[in-house]
C-alpha cells in the first residue's frame, strides 16, 4: 500500500512540475524561449566545458526536462547538430556528454531569468555549474545582462 501511495505521489508531483513550466511560459513565444536558451547555450564560459567525440568535434547538446520543460517545437543547434531535448537524465551516458536541467525560465516584460545546472566531465567525473542568467529584450533580440556561474 505505501509503495503505491509513494508512485502515485511522484506521478503527481511530476505533473505539477510539467504544468508549473507551461504556466509560466505563457505569454511567452516559441521564438523567445528559443532566443533565450539558445544565448544560455552559447554563453562563452561554458564552451570549454562541451565535450568532443573521438575525432576532436564537439558532441551533441543535450536539454532534460525535469523540472522545467520548454515548448515542443523548440529547435536549437550547437556545433551544428540540433540541441537534444530529453524527458529524463537516466538514458545519458553521463561521463561523455554535457546537459543542461532547467530550474526554471520566467519572463517579466522584457526581461527574463533562467536558472539552470550545466554537468558535464571532468577527468573522468561529472561536475556541474549552477546558472543563473538575466536577459533583456531589445527590440527583438535577447542580450544577457548578468550571468552567474557557480561551480560544485
């Protein structure tokens, strides 16, 4: 009895978690989620981070969707390769790639905040950033206006 109490709980839970993201996208375009996520993936102090296959190019990004999840028809490109957007962190082989797990992304105005976990590897153990990144809109483009990365 309890462990179905308990599945039932996390099933609720992950739906108030999905319904909170949309709630607070609401207002909000495609084209400014995308702009916004595109300008936190493209950030300068996280390039060094992005990890690079066997042949010495830059792997595929990936985006997890827990708790915060973006609209459905988002599409970004790293390196070249679309932006992977991906229900759960459990299938990622998490010593070869890099992810970002949204916190949360809110527009007020023209402004909008993302916090964020970057992880990625290094020698051979994961590590990870927490970010949080404020952007202004201007006319139609986004431009960060502060960026904080913390290391754990």
């Amino acid at each position: 009895m309890k462990t179905y109490k308990l599945h039932t709980m996390k099933r609720f839970l992950l739906i108030f978690a999905l319904l909170l993201g949309a709630v607070s996208s609401w207002g909000q375009t495609v084209a400014d989620q995308a702009a916004v996520l595109q300008k936190i993936i493209d950030l300068p102090d996280l390039q060094q981070y992005y990890p690079k296959g066997p042949d010495q190019n830059p792997e595929q990004v990936y985006v997890v969707q827990l708790p915060y999840a973006f609209q459905a028809n988002i599409q970004l490109t790293k390196f070249g390769k679309p932006v992977k957007f991906m229900d759960s962190a459990k299938p990622l082989d998490k010593m070869t790639v890099a992810y970002f797990q949204f916190e949360s992304l809110t527009f007020s105005g023209n402004t909008a905040t993302a916090k964020f976990v970057f992880y990625y590897t290094l020698i051979r153990t994961q590590a990870s950033f927490l970010g949080t990144v404020v952007l202004n809109k201007t006319g139609e483009n986004w431009i960060i206006t502060d960026t904080k990365l913390n290391g754990r």
